[in-house]
C-alpha cells in the first residue's frame, strides 16, 4: 500500500512555510524601506554637496574690482565675482553672497551685477538643503613664509581677500548629524594680457 | 521555486546595498582628495614648506575610517609660469585615499603653482 502524507503533516508545512515566509517578508520589506530612507538622504547629501560645486565655481572666478569687497561672517558670506561667460557680453563684475537660513535649514546663493540692485533676503538660489548647522571661515595668509595661515571666524578686511573659504556643515540624516567641510581657494581673475607663459623658456 | 525566488530576491537587495556603498565611498572618497587638494594648495600658497610625504585619516564626513597619503615634490623638469614678472614654482601633488579593509583607493596627481 502506498502511504502519502497525512492531512495534519500537510497542513504542518504549510504552517511552517508562511511563518516563515512571512518573517522574509517582513525583514525583507522593513530592509528595502530602509534602503529607500538611506537613498533619499544620500540623494540630499549629494544635492548638496553638488550645490556646493557653485560656491567653489564661484571662488575661482573672483573679481579684481576693488569698488567690491569682500565681506564673510560666521553664516554669510558676500564676495566680488566676475559673471557671465568670458568675452560674452554679459561678463561684468558683480557680487555673489552665500548666506544660510538657520530657519529653512538651508544655504541660498544670490548673485547680481555691480549695476543692479541687491535682491532681497531669503530670495536667491537654495544650494543646500536639510543643513541643521553651518559655519564660513576665512583663512588668513601669514605674514612671513614657512608659517601656517590662520582659520578666522569673520572676514572685515576691505582691503584684502582671504586665502580661502571653508564651509563647514551639519547635514541632517536618518541616523543623526552628518559632519563635512569643505575648503575653497580664492582666486581672482587676471585679464589674460597680464599672464605671460614659458617666457623665456626656463624657470 | 519559492526558495529560489527568495535567494534571488536577497541576492538583487544585497547588489543593491552594496551598490549603494560603493557609490557613497567614492563619493566621499573624492571629496576628502579634493579637500587634501585645496588645503595644499592653500599650504602652498602661505609659503609653507610642504616638501614630504603626509599620511592621514578623515576627521569630518561619514566615512572617518578613509586613511590618505598626500607626496608634494617640486616639479623641477618643467618650466616655471611667469605672471606679472614673478616667477611661480610648479610643484606635483599626489594625493591618495583608501578606506581600511578595502582594495578599492581614490587617488589623483596634479600641478600647483605657487608664489616665490
């Protein structure tokens, strides 16, 4: 006589099978939306720092034009920068600020020429988002060579430009506070007929 | 079948986490040279003298367990870069960036010029 499985043997593997299925299933699911939570602040986390590819853009082109200054506080800074493409018709001096919002959690970009008017607060271009702290520092060249420049809290000098920028951020994530920083070099423009390259064949 | 399908599944979720990784160390790989860089150049530009081979660990950033390697040389065999009637120094900066237990490393090599 051939003996199958009995009903209750049946019906104990099947049992067996959606528990644990349904345990998959769970820590499956409860994994994928903690994939999805992970790419979405990864996707801000890279939104912003892409949005800070601006403010570096912005510090390799800034303007010689001494009637603009450079001025830089804790949570602003505002700087003379050359706008446009060069040899458009729309390249011109004029000011780029970057300022953070503590409120909206955000940095904002505000850019307009040396003829036009300054736009109004918490106008502008959102650079960085979910910023939960943000600190600009200014770096100060030493006086004599060979040694080390100094970070500074605020930048009043309107007669010269710091070395550098460095931004330092608190960027909210789903498992607490992200700490970076980033430092931008300041390099002003000079007209091409200034620079002179290879004259005279050595160095 | 079922056991399949579910080996499969975990299969395609582990890619995907571990793709996920990847892209963030890179990520943050490149950004911890591009900060060693600029902090170089702004080292370079003070005057200081910066002739040597640094080694290093990320202090900010989510991955402070990147380890780097920064060898600044003075690129004597090519010609300076007169400006404004100064000659400046080209020095070549390498910077490396590996992460511990990780074959993968991030590294790039370029030119500063800095002021005499």
């Amino acid at each position: 006589m051939r003996r199958g499985f009995t009903l209750i043997e049946m019906l104990l593997v099947t049992a067996i099978l959606a528990l644990a299925t349904g345990v998959l299933a769970a820590t499956l699911g409860a994994g994928i939306r903690a994939l999805d939570t992970a790419r979405f602040f990864q996707a801000a986390e890279c939104s912003s720092l892409a949005g800070l590819e601006k403010m570096e853009q912005d510090m390799s082109r800034i303007s010689p034009c001494r009637m603009l200054k450079f001025s830089g506080r804790a949570m602003s800074v505002s700087f003379p920068v050359m706008l446009g493409e060069p040899g458009s018709d729309d390249w011109a001096p004029g000011t780029a600020r970057y300022a953070y919002d503590p409120v909206e959690k955000v940095i904002r970009r505000q850019v307009w020429p040396y003829t036009g008017l300054e736009p109004a607060d918490g106008s502008g271009e959102t650079v960085v988002e979910r910023s939960v702290g943000c600190r600009f520092m200014f770096y100060e060249c030493p006086d004599g060579r060979g040694a080390a420049g100094t970070w500074l809290n605020e930048w009043a000098d309107g007669t010269n430009m710091p070395g550098g920028v460095r931004v330092e951020l608190e960027l909210e994530r789903n498992t607490g506070i992200l700490r970076t920083q980033r430092t931008f070099p300041v390099l002003v423009m000079v007209p091409p007929d200034e620079e002179r390259v290879n004259e005279g064949g050595r160095p | 079948m079922l056991s399949t399908g579910i080996v499969l599944i975990l299969r395609a979720f582990e890619t995907s986490l571990a793709t996920l990784a990847q892209s963030r160390d890179a990520m943050w790989g490149n950004l911890l040279v591009r900060e060693i860089i600029a902090e170089t150049r702004l080292s370079l530009r003070s005057g200081e003298d910066i002739r040597s081979t640094t080694r290093g660990q990320a202090v900010s950033g989510p991955c402070t367990d990147f380890r780097w390697e920064r060898i600044v040389e003075p690129a004597s065999g090519l010609s300076g870069i007169k400006a404004n009637g100064a000659t400046n120094t080209l020095s070549q900066v390498a910077v490396r960036v590996w992460r511990d237990g990780s074959s993968r490393e991030y590294s790039v090599t370029t030119y500063l010029v800095h002021y005499n």
